[in-house]
C-alpha cells in the first residue's frame, strides 16, 4: 500500500521557515504541524515570533499556542500527539508538512526516540542546586567535559537541556551522546526532509532586525508579565531570560537586547550544526522561486509513489 508522505521544513531561526510552510502547504492544499518546541506555549507569542492571526489564516496549522507554560510538556508527549494527529489527518491529505528549528521534536516525529538509561535517584536535584549556585557555566563546563559531542550542538543557554544531559552522564558514566541514534522511526510515512539556508551574515542581519521588531511589538511587557513564572522551563530560553535579567536589575535594557541578539546568534549556529549532521536534507535558497522548488519536489514525490506503488 502506498505510504503517506511528510515534508520538514528546517533552517535557522529568522529564515521564513513559516513562509515556506505556508506557501507549500497552499501549493499541494494540505495542513502544517509545527515542531517549534518554543511556539506550543500560547503565552509566548512574541518572544517566540508565533505565526501571526494574518499567516494562520492562509494555511492550518497544528501545535501551536496549544499548550500553557504550566504544562509539563516533553518532546515524547509531542512525538505521540503527533503521530496521533498525522494518522488522522492522512485520512484526508497524501501529504503533510512538519515546520520548525527545534531539530531534536523533529527528529523525533521522523526518525524515533533514543533509549535512554534510567536516572540515578537524587542527580537530577544535585544538577538543579548546582545550577541555582552557580548558573549556566558550571553546567556548559561540566557538559563539555563529560561530552564534548552533544556540548557542541545543544542550546547552551537552555539549563533543561543541560541539566537533562548531565544526569545521563552522570548516571550512567557515558556521554548523553552515545545513547543517541537508537531510535526505531514511524513505518506509516515517507519522510522528505527539505532545508532552507542562507548565508551567514544575511542570517545574522535577519535576527538583529527581528529581535528590534519583537521590542517594538512590546516583547518587554510580555516578559514583566512572565516574570513572575520566570523558573519554568518554557521560559528557560533566548529572549526572555535576557529581560529577566533587566528585571532583576542585573544590566540595562540596552544590554539585555544586545545579549538577546548574540545568543540568537549562537542559537542559529547550532541549529546548522544539528541539521548539517542530515546527509539527506535537501538544501534550497531562502530566496529561491518557488516554482523551482515544487518542481523538485512533485518530482520526489512522484519518484516516491512510484516506487511505493511497485512495491
């Protein structure tokens, strides 16, 4: 029986990521699911440059503002609402699309989970004081040491990710690294993983102008309002944990934008770092035609069914 087909869309933060979704999505008249671990949280529409009413009107799009920062919420929690979801959907549509710069919740939906080993009871507290003493750079420290492989594509600025790390290496004396790559992917769709680049310089101008806009369009208020909730994980990231740090008089705003645009910055490598690592993402021009690109695109996807269908 022919499979379905899921085409991701990945890149650096500030790429229009969410104007190639849209406009594809309109092109072969299906639906998107969004895998921007930041997007799910329907308080931080600002920080996390959430699609606007206007773009969501164009084109339906699933996980996004759906869940509160109060919620637990994993990338396993994510992975089974998302194959939950892509099942029914397939009911109607050959083909979905599935967005974001959160490599490791795409990763998930299309290549599987990682067996990991169980945590050593107490660590992960151990981890967390550790982190209330002495902020982020014991932990980058320790994480670089323990294993210099994940240290080089994680957010570094994300304590969860760290701390998370740390309690694998910690218990089980191996790098978090090693038990990655064991994952059993879904049998139920074919994956088409597409990359939208551009150079480096043209990335990093697109994020000085996008954090100016996100202060314009009052992501300081959006933060006084968090601040408050300031020790929940969701916020534990770029653009809010800079404003925090103005709240608590730390440094001027001045600053605190300057350090919000050097993190993003950093983030956008990493994302490249992590999505290098695919030999098989199909890489276009953030300006490319578009023309050009469903070409190539009813082109795999015929090759695909055809080869489905032969089967």
């Amino acid at each position: 029986m022919k499979k379905k087909l899921l085409l991701t869309i990945c890149g650096p933060t500030g790429i229009g990521k969410t104007a190639w979704a849209i406009s594809l999505a309109r092109h072969f008249q299906t639906e998107i699911l969004s895998a921007d671990s930041r997007q799910f949280y329907a308080e931080m529409k600002i920080g996390t440059a959430m699609p606007s009413p206007a773009e969501l009107e164009q084109a339906k799009h699933h996980f996004i503002g759906h869940r509160s920062i109060h919620d637990d919420y994993s990338v396993g929690a994510f992975r089974e609402e998302a194959l939950a979801l892509m099942k029914n959907l397939y009911r109607k549509f050959d083909l979905l699309i599935m967005v974001g710069g959160s490599g490791m919740y795409l990763d998930a939906v299309t290549q599987g989970l990682d067996a990991f080993p169980e945590v050593r009871p107490g660590v992960r507290r151990e981890l967390a004081v550790q982190f209330e003493k002495g902020g982020l750079e014991p932990l980058q420290q320790l994480l670089s040491e323990r294993d210099p492989l994940y240290y080089r594509e994680v957010d570094l600025q994300n304590p969860h990710r760290l701390i998370r790390a740390l309690e694998v290496c910690l218990s089980s004396g191996k790098p978090y690294s090693s038990f990655r790559g064991r994952q059993q992917p879904p049998d139920f769709f074919t994956h088409i993983p597409l990359g939208i680049t551009a150079p480096r310089e043209l990335v990093y101008e697109r994020i000085e102008v996008r954090v100016d806009q996100m202060m314009q369009a009052g992501l300081l208020a959006e933060a006084e309002a968090l601040y408050p909730c300031r020790h929940l994980n969701a916020l534990q990231t770029v653009g809010y944990q800079e404003l925090f740090g103005y709240l608590d008089g730390e440094t001027d705003l001045k600053t605190a934008v300057s350090e919000i645009k050097k993190n993003t910055r950093r983030f956008a490598k990493r994302q490249g770092t992590w999505f290098r690592r695919n030999p098989e993402i199909h890489w276009i021009e953030y300006d490319a035609p578009l023309q050009e690109v469903t070409r190539y695109l009813e082109v795999r996807i015929n090759d695909l069914t055809d080869g489905n269908s032969q089967a």
